[in-house]
C-alpha cells in the first residue's frame, strides 16, 4: 500500500473516530443513557471504501474530516457549481434527483428535501428525517415536529409556510442515529444550494449538528444556543432541538427557545 493510500485510510479512521466521540458527547450532553438494541448485521450501515482523492490539497486550507471523506467516497461527485448564480430550489431538487449518493438511500422511504416557502426571512435547519418524515416526504411531522409547528406558529405568530425548513441529510439514517461524516458530505452541496436559493435574513439551527456543520467546529448546544453566530454573512441563531425539548419540557428549556426564535424573528424581520 502506498504512503498516500495510508494516510487517507488513516484519515477515514480519524474521521470515524471523530464523529463517533461527537456522539457520545452529544449524548452525555443530552442525558441519554439508554439505546434500543439494534437488530441484524453490521452491514446495516453504509460502508465507506476509500479512494485516493484526484485533486491536489492546498496547505494553506486543510480541510475539515468531514470534506476529506466526502473526496473517498465512491459514488459522490466533485463540488456542485451553481455557476455563480443564485439557483432555484427546483434547480437544486433536480440535482439531487433520485439521490444514491451515499449509503442512507438503500433504507428511504422518500427523500426528504425541503418545505416551505421560497423566499422565507427565516430558514430552519435540523439533522435528518425520521420515520414519519420519511414516509410523508416532508421535513419535521412528527412529534418533534408538531412541537416546532407550535413553536413558530404559537411561539413567534408565523404560519409554517411563510418559513423554510430543511434538514442536513435529506434521507433518514437508520434508527434516527447520527448521520456519518460520509453522508453528510454527499449531501451538503444541497443544503447549501437550498440556503442560497431561499437566501434567508436569519438561519435557525435546531440542534447540535445542525449548528456544528454550519459553524465548522463542534459546539455544546445547552451552551451555545441563544448566542449569535454567522454563517456565510448570514445570522445564525443555534437553539435546541425540539426532539430534545420532547424529552426534557422543562419550563427554563421551553422559555430559552421561546427566547431564542424571539430574537431570530425580530431580527429576520419576518
């Protein structure tokens, strides 16, 4: 094996590695101390069999595990051009068409791309579907879902519609685990083709995944969220997932997001 073919293998394994202590980080994070045991084969999840990237790396702009892996990938393409303009949603839809780019589109239902409106102040951007999102080919209509409707319909007084909402991934991971370093690569040129085609005021993440992607960096989310970041020139305000509202409804919890999305709509303008 080659020097080269080495160290990407080894970068692969770091990547992993990574993202396998990112989750256990998020999990003592959000108190989980139970899993449901999975059944069948390790073959379950997506395989990820490296290969040599074909384009030189710049030293002065390393990139992130996330962006080395996505190169190893088989079956996922350079990056998408938009050609310099701003696209459509239509237009990004049908570049992801009947999306095989990574290992979650062997378990969907549907894909899960986007809703909302096309011109929407405020954008919502969470982790990935789950098995109700899956079916309905929506984004968020399930529990934590119904939540985050009455959040920004009771919470904030806009109807659902007048937002956007989309997710990281755009297929549901199996048993609404994390998605992998490889699938969120393969699926980023969409999430950043819809953040340009909506062209939000503000970007709401709901999460920690979502605000870790965006901002580059992992984050504590019980820590970071309520304080304003930037995305791309955009503002962005990181809250909590309304999964993790479900599983802690604690006043305080409810108040923070209640705070949170406050100040994302005054100052989207919505």
């Amino acid at each position: 094996m080659a020097a080269g073919e080495e160290r990407e293998l080894v970068d692969v394994a770091s990547a992993i590695a990574a993202s396998a202590a990112a989750l256990l980080r998020e999990l003592a994070e959000e108190d989980v101390t139970e899993f449901e045991r999975l059944e069948g084969p390790a073959a379950a999840l997506p395989s990820a069999t490296p290969t040599a990237p074909t384009t030189p790396r710049s030293p002065r702009s390393p990139r992130s595990p996330v962006t080395r892996v996505a190169a190893m990938v088989p079956g996922t393409r350079g990056p998408i051009s938009w050609n310099g303009d701003r696209p459509t949603l239509e237009e990004v839809r049908t570049e992801l068409g009947d999306c095989q780019r990574c290992g979650l589109h062997e378990g969907r239902s549907k894909i899960v791309f986007g809703d909302g409106h096309a011109n929407a102040g405020l954008m919502f951007i969470g982790e990935g579907p789950g098995e109700h999102e899956d079916r309905q080919g929506l984004p968020f209509v399930g529990r934590a879902g119904e939540l985050l409707t009455q959040m920004i319909e009771k919470g904030i007084g806009l109807p659902r519609r007048d937002v956007y909402i989309c997710n990281i991934v755009k297929c549901r991971p199996p048993r609404n685990r994390n998605p992998l370093p490889p699938e969120v690569s393969a699926c980023r040129p969409f999430l950043d083709g819809q953040i340009r085609a909506v062209a939000p005021r503000v970007i709401v993440t709901l999460g920690k995944p979502a605000a870790s992607l965006l901002l580059d960096r992992e984050v504590a989310i019980t820590r970071l969220r309520g304080s304003w970041q930037e995305y791309q020139g955009i503002p962005l305000m990181p809250t909590l997932h309304p999964a993790y509202l479900l599983r802690k409804y604690t006043p305080e919890n409810r108040r923070a997001v209640w705070q949170d999305l406050q100040a994302a709509f005054e100052r989207a303008g919505a």
